[in-house]
C-alpha cells in the first residue's frame, strides 16, 4: 500500500495528483478485473452543501458510466456523509438499470445515511476496520426525522397522563410547521420501504425464503432512531456483520486493501490540496466529474 506520504513523495516525479488518482484506480481495476466508479465528497474540507449526494450527481455517474464494458460489473468506492434519499434512489435505479444487481459497495473510510442506503443496494459491502457505515433515518434541515418523531410520541404520552405539561410542550413544539410530522413519518417509511426492496432483490436475493426476515432486520437496526441513537453513529464492518449485512473484511485480501487504501489516499489528497472541490466523480478510465462552486466541471 501507498501510504499518504508515499502518495504525496509520488507529486515530486512531476506526475499531478490527477495522474496519481488516475493511475491507483487503473490499478484497482486491472486486480478486480471489474468496473470502477469512485464517488467521493470532499465534506472532510469542504461544508458546502453541495458535498451532500443530490440529483446533481446523477450527470457525474452518467459520465462515469459511458464507456463501459457492463458485463464486467462494478465496484462502487463511496466516501460520502450522505444526501437526499430521492436522489440516492434515482442513482441506484439507475446504476442497477445498467449493471444489474453485481454491484459491490467499498467504503475506505465513511459512507453514512444515504450513503449507507446505497451500499444496502449493493450484493456486498467491503469494509476495514477503520470503515463506517451508518443509520439510515432521513433527517431534515439537519434534524433527524426519527428524532422528531421519538419527540412527539414523548409528547403526547406526557400530554396525556399529564395535562399541566401540554403548556411545555406546546413552546416546544410550536417550532415545527403544519404538517411536519407526517412529513417526517413519510420521509422514515419510504427509505425504509426503499431499502427493504433494495436489500431482497440484492443482498439476499439468493435466499428468497429467508430474503424479506434478513432485510427486515437490517431495516429494524439501521433504520430505528431508538436503536441507533445518533443519526451520526459511526458502524463497524463488526457490527454491520451482527445487523445481518453481508460484509467482506477488506484485511481479508490483502492485495484489494493496498489497492483500495492507495485509492482513497490520492482523493483525500487531492481533497487536501485543493479545498474548493466538493466532489469527485471517476472512473478507471479516467473519465472524471469534478464539483467546484456549484458547477461540474470535467476534468
């Protein structure tokens, strides 16, 4: 494996970091023998909104895609905090419309909520022990929707037993508009309906009479707002494997970890350098989408 440091040592041979990404990724695909798209948001560095997976994205895998050879597969990097779920259900539809369910999920560092939902489309998930995953509870304005309504159900208990609370918790939650609990109950039921199709015409397709029970059980852990606690909690391979996703440890190959680590090196690098890219969208080919300033630009 290429470590940061090697990486960056390779910047002083006069090949640019475009070069150096390029090149990691062709060498991941020569050992898989399988397609490669790396999506990566540059939310480490960058707080723009735009690191967040949005419909924008689907013109950056349409590129990434184009070229292709579809038998082959994909081997799918994700580097992401997550996004919209409408949108990361357009990608996904999209990406299984061309390469069908063989689709393999690697997350070298963190691919949280929407993030995770992606990977839950995907036959396999390889993680490290440095990966994360996360809960797949949609939030808005940057609230976790199951939190909001763990918070209303609270309400109305105690509004209930005790009617001197009603006027507490009616300052309380007076901060939400009309509506905007069934929105939130919408938004939890249709990631968890979309996830649950996702993960029985995929992951578990090959049990079909076990398929629905495996999937409900992952949608009960990842999608349960009183289960995770914390819409940002971090999930091992260890703990995505207890859940019941299918998980290859990535120390398990050791020539496929170089290669992936090396990979992700020379993104977060050029991440490192150059704090106004939000995105990166690429494949083995080259074929490249970069986001700077709310504007794809290719590279």
């Amino acid at each position: 494996m290429s470590s940061w440091a090697e990486v960056l040592d390779e910047l002083s041979t006069r090949k640019t970091v475009d070069d150096i990404r390029r090149e990691k990724l062709r060498n991941l695909q020569d050992y898989s023998g399988r397609n490669v798209i790396a999506y990566y948001s540059g939310f480490l560095t960058n707080k723009s909104s735009d690191v967040s997976i949005n419909d924008s994205d689907m013109n950056g895998f349409m590129n990434a895609v184009y070229g292709l050879d579809r038998t082959k597969g994909l081997d799918l990097i994700l580097h992401t905090p997550g996004g919209t779920v409408s949108a990361t259900g357009a990608i996904v539809s999209y990406l299984r419309g061309v390469f069908g369910t063989n689709i393999r999920c690697m997350v070298p560092q963190i691919a949280m909520s929407a993030g995770t939902m992606t990977a839950c489309a995907c036959k396999e998930i390889v993680m490290g022990k440095h990966s994360s995953i996360g809960p797949i509870d949609p939030q808005f304005g940057g609230i976790s929707c199951g939190e909001i309504l763990e918070e209303f159900e609270k309400a109305y208990k105690e509004i209930t037993t005790k009617p001197a609370s009603i006027p507490v918790w009616q300052v309380m939650i007076s901060k939400y508009a009309p509506a905007f609990v069934g929105q939130c109950q919408k938004a939890v039921d249709f990631s968890r309906e979309m996830v649950q199709e996702w993960l029985e015409s995929g992951m578990f397709a090959n049990d079909p009479q076990t398929a629905k029970t495996k999937a409900t059980k992952v949608i009960k852990a990842l999608g349960d707002h009183g289960i995770m606690k914390q819409h940002d909690r971090h999930i091992s391979a260890e703990e995505a494997k207890r859940i019941g996703l299918t998980v290859f440890n990535l120390e398990d190959d050791q020539t496929l970890q170089d290669l992936l680590l090396t990979v992700h090196h020379s993104f977060m690098l050029t991440f490192s350098g150059a704090e106004d890219i939000v995105k990166i969208i690429e494949n083995h080919l080259g074929n490249a989408m970069v986001l700077r300033s709310r504007i794809y630009r290719p590279s």
